[in-house]
C-alpha cells in the first residue's frame, strides 16, 4: 500500500495548493462584488454573481476538507455546514437527524465522511436525500433515495481490492470519487461495506445502504 499512499499524499498537496490558489482571487471577487452591491444594492447580476461566488467559496471548504491534508475534528453542525457546498444548484438534501447531537468526528473520520458525501451525492443523479445515522459500536450508516438512485458499479469490488481502486482511480477522472474513497477507508483502516447486494434491492428509488466502521 506504500505506493498507493504516495498517489493519495501527492492528491492532498495538489487539491491544496489548488484550494490556496484558487481561494486569493475568490476573496478579491467577494469584495469586488460587496462594492459591486453598493453602488447598485438592486441589481439581479449582483445578486447572481454574489451566489455564485459564495457557492463556490462552500465547494472549496468542502473539497479542501474531503480531499487535501487531514483537517480538524468535525462535529454533526459543521458537517452539514461542509457539506452545503454539495448543495447549491442541486437537487440533492442531507439528512443528518439520524446522527447523536454530541456526534464528533476524529480528522480521518471526518475526511471519510466528506468524501462519502461527494460520493453519495454524485450517486443521486435525478437528486433526492443522503441520510446519516448513527450505527453502534462506532459507525455510520450512509443510505441514498431518490430517483436512479444507485452507488457506482465497482464499489463493492473497489472497497475489498485495493489495487483495482487505483486502477479505476487513475483510469477515469470521472470515476474518481468511488475509488478515492474506497482507498481513503482503507488507508485509515476503517471498514466501508454494503449492507445487501443491489440485486436485492426491488425498489428503483432505494440504493443498499453502505456502513461504515470507524474501529479498526
């Protein structure tokens, strides 16, 4: 696995950088944009233009948290403040009522669950819900609903074959958060399962529900 924690190490430093680079001019566009608003405190561009910037700044936080360093502890408010970036322009709403108010997630715990987000989210592609609930011991259950509902295919293969996920990883950038994600849990020595095969699942608006357990 040495090699692939090399390929994840250089991941985090680029998505960093990128978030730095990126992150000055989004700052100098905000407070263009506050200006901007000033001198015309009615307009529908401003207005557009002042969403479209804030969305972006919330999908940097999220991409910063889910794919560069590992970052701080997260707790259930800040997760679903993270995890608005997903949300802006989309058809796609968390649910997070399934989750212990005192819930508080370790800095790799944290990256695992952001970056099953993204992957929830993109696995949801007529929108609908992302639910997390609390799973005892330790762990967290991730279930989507909504129409075409569907985890990507290769998951369940990925999450058991490490070396397939690389594979799939640097085969296909648009196929790139599956795998991610399925390298991240192994890297941290969490476990990510499906709770049935999708061939049992009859209800085309339902998807299996994925757990994930944060003891080693």
């Amino acid at each position: 696995m040495s090699g692939t924690q090399d390929l994840l190490r250089v991941a985090e430093l680029l998505c960093a950088r990128l978030c730095h680079d990126l992150s000055g001019p989004l700052g100098a566009l905000i407070g263009i944009l506050d200006l901007a608003r000033e001198e015309a405190p009615d307009s529908e561009t401003v207005s557009l233009a002042e969403e479209t910037a804030a969305e972006l700044a919330q999908r940097l936080k999220l991409l910063r948290g889910a794919w560069g360093r590992e970052g701080d502890d997260l707790d259930k408010g800040g997760l679903e403040e993270v995890g608005a970036g997903l949300l802006s322009g989309r058809r796609v709403r968390f649910d997070l009522e399934g989750l212990a108010p005192n819930r508080l997630f370790p800095p790799t715990a944290a990256r695992v669950v952001l970056n099953l987000l993204l992957l929830a989210a993109e696995s949801l592609p007529g929108g609908g819900i992302v639910a997390l609930a609390e799973a005892p011991p330790d762990g967290v259950l991730v279930t989507i609903s909504g129409a075409r509902a569907a985890w990507p295919a290769g998951l369940s293969r990925w999450l058991t074959e490490p070396d397939t996920a690389v594979d799939a990883m640097l085969a296909d950038p648009r196929r790139l958060q599956a795998p991610l994600t399925a390298l991240l849990v192994h890297g941290y020595g969490y476990r990510l399962s499906m709770l049935m095969p999708a061939s049992a699942v009859h209800d085309s608006e339902l998807s299996p529900p994925l757990l994930l357990s944060l003891r080693p």
